[in-house]
C-alpha cells in the first residue's frame, strides 16, 4: 500500500517545527473511487425561488457529506454557476454573471484546482442570455456550451464551442433560431447531443450532431441528455404525456436499436441526469414540490435502483452537479484517519504539554492484494 501525506505544525510564534514521527492509529473511513461532486447552490426566498446573488459553486463527497464551497480565483467577480469539471479532474468550468439583471454580461471561465487560477475563454456582450451547462471534450481542448443569443434568451439559445486557452472566439455550432440547450460530448469525441426546443408548445427532443455541428438528427423525445461514459448509452430526462405529469430520468441504449429505459418514477420533476466516470451510477435532480427551483441532488445506480437524496437543507436549491473524474489512478482510494503523537519543541519549556497530538487526514491508493 502506497501512503502520502502532509502535517504542517507550527508553535505560537509561527516556528515551523520539523520532526519524526510513528502512525499511532489508523482507522479506515471508506472507498472513493472517484472525486468529489460539484455543483450550483442558492438560498430560496419565500416563494420558493432561487436568490440570484446567493449562488455559489460547492462541492461534495460522493455520499453527500463534507460540503464546502469552492474558492473562486481572485479575478473572477461575478456570480458563478452550473461548474463542469475537465475530464483529467485538475479543472473546473462554470458561467459568471456579472453586471445589472438589465445589463447582465456572461462569461465562460476555467479555474485549474491545484493554484486557484482562472481564464476566461469566452464573454458576450451585455444583454444577452445565460452561459449554462458546459461540457469538455473528451481530450479536454474544447468546452461546448448554451449561450442565449436573442431578445428571448430563455426561448432562443444556441450551441457554441471554444478552446479551453481563450485565444480563439467562440463556435457557434447551431443557428435555428430554437432553444438549443444541455451539449454533452460523445466518449470519442466525434458527436455532440443535445436538446432542441422548436417552439414554446412542443416537447423537447434530443439530438444529435457531429462535432463541427454538421448532420444533425433526431434521436427521441425528451431534454437533458447526458452521454455515458462507454458511449452505448445516453441518460436523459421526458416529460409526462401530459402537463401534469412529472418529469422522470430514462435511458436509450444506442446500441440497441434505441431501446427506451425508466429509470425514475417519482411524482415530482427529475431532471439534469449525469454520470459517474465509473458509469455505474447517475446523479440527477429531484423537486421537492413538483415546481419552482426547490431542487435537491440525488444519486442511483446505473439502472435506477439505490436512489439516494445527497443535498440539504431545504432553505436552500442545489442543482447541475457534475462528478469530478479521478485524477491519478483507477485504483480504489482510501481515506485513512492517522493520529501523530510528536514533541512540541525540542526541550519543552516549564510547564508546556512535551506532546502534541495531531490528527489529519491522508489518501491511499492500493490494488486487490494490499
């Protein structure tokens, strides 16, 4: 078993003091054979709606515990939204607000996790519409994204890609003057799908086209489109037959003569479904009262059973997640709780404790045979 951490100590004064030590006690925590989960969260007014100014970008472990909120880099001042990370997991892409509701401008950042530091790649011009659901190609060179291009962003978004330097202007891959939304890469970097809109009374559907944004088709009904990682399927979310009816997570299995799948059955909207890098299971969000923005994260397995809510408490939303690939191995990892037991100085002062306990947190990685 390969074992790697860090303890800084430091005395009153600000001394670092350097020392040798044992392990006094290990204690095994549990199997994380992937990153944590990111994701959009707002506090909700008493409407039931999400406050603006209130969104930030958190993260979590897969088991919705030890939630904290990503700090942004330094230069970015605006109001961040629906993250995505990079496929290696050493990046984060999200939307920012910045300016007026009357006059708002929206940018596309990427933010590398190791140093806090951020670029923007793309920015449009004030007045226009939102920049949502960002997706990495596969080789992480290019962010495909939703941009609202008219009066109406709501209804009328395209879809565009850029380079992840920010030295080239944005792609505008679709011109329908329809509501374009939620790109998401196929494994193999050669198509996109995506949802289409035609006009405010006709169900969604999704679609597919090449990378470049040529031939593009339709698939089935339905929005949100999520492509699996081993590229056979594509989870998506369908509207009910009628208004009425929820919204529930389902599956089309493009190898199989598009063979339709449920995965949900919940009387409130399920919607935005994403996969683990793993493919074994799918992160969506639930409503809690079947309207509004009062979203939660739930997670399940690739086959709709094990449901699991992840998110609270219910003041707040919490939406777009996106799990973070493992950055180093495919090996399971393993968290670890160490106790250090060390001296507080190399001659203890009178009346000084001459130990120190400290305890930290450290990362293990080992095969089947460890």
């Amino acid at each position: 078993m390969n074992i790697s951490g860090t303890a800084v100590i430091q005395d009153d004064s600000g001394l670092t003091i350097s020392f040798a030590t044992r392990v006094e006690r290990i204690e095994r925590l549990g199997i994380d054979s992937y990153g944590p989960i990111a994701f959009a969260r707002a506090n909700l007014d008493s409407d039931g709606h999400r406050i603006p100014k209130t969104r930030r970008i958190w993260t979590m472990r897969p088991d919705g515990k030890d939630l904290r909120e990503l700090a942004l880099a330094k230069k970015i001042t605006g109001i961040p939204s629906h993250p995505t990370w990079s496929p290696d997991g050493t990046r984060i892409a999200f939307g920012v607000l910045q300016g007026k509701p009357d006059k708002a401008q929206w940018s596309l950042w990427v933010q590398e996790l190791a140093n806090a530091s951020a670029i923007q790649v793309a920015s449009f011009s004030p007045g226009k519409g939102p920049i949502w659901q960002a997706a990495w190609s596969p080789d992480s060179t290019q962010i495909a994204f939703e941009h609202g291009t008219q009066e109406d962003p709501q209804r009328t978004r395209e879809i565009f890609v850029v380079g992840v330097d920010g030295t080239a202007e944005p792609v505008q891959l679709t011109d329908t003057l329809k509501d374009n939304n939620h790109p998401t890469w196929s494994p193999d970097g050669s198509r996109i799908a995506f949802a289409r809109q035609l006009n405010s009374v006709t169900p969604y559907q999704v679609m597919l086209m090449n990378f470049d944004g040529t031939d593009t088709e339709v698939l089935t009904l339905g929005s949100d489109p999520s492509w699996s990682p081993d590229g056979k399927s594509i989870a998506f979310a369908l509207w009910g037959r009628t208004a009425k009816d929820p919204t529930n997570i389902h599956l089309i299995h493009l190898d199989q003569e598009s063979k339709i799948r449920q995965l949900t059955s919940s009387p409130q909207d399920d919607l935005d479904p994403t996969w683990s890098p793993d493919g074994k299971k799918i992160l969506f969000t639930r409503s809690r009262t079947g309207f509004g923005d009062d979203t939660d994260i739930w997670s399940m397995n690739a086959d709709g059973t094990g449901e699991k809510k992840l998110t609270s408490p219910e003041s707040d939303a919490f939406w777009a997640p996106t799990w973070r690939p493992s950055s180093s191995s495919s090996l399971p990892k393993f968290r670890f709780r160490h106790e250090l037991t060390v001296p507080t100085t190399p001659v203890p002062r009178p009346g000084d404790n001459p130990l120190w306990t400290v305890t930290t947190e450290i990362t293990a990685s080992c095969d089947s045979n460890e």
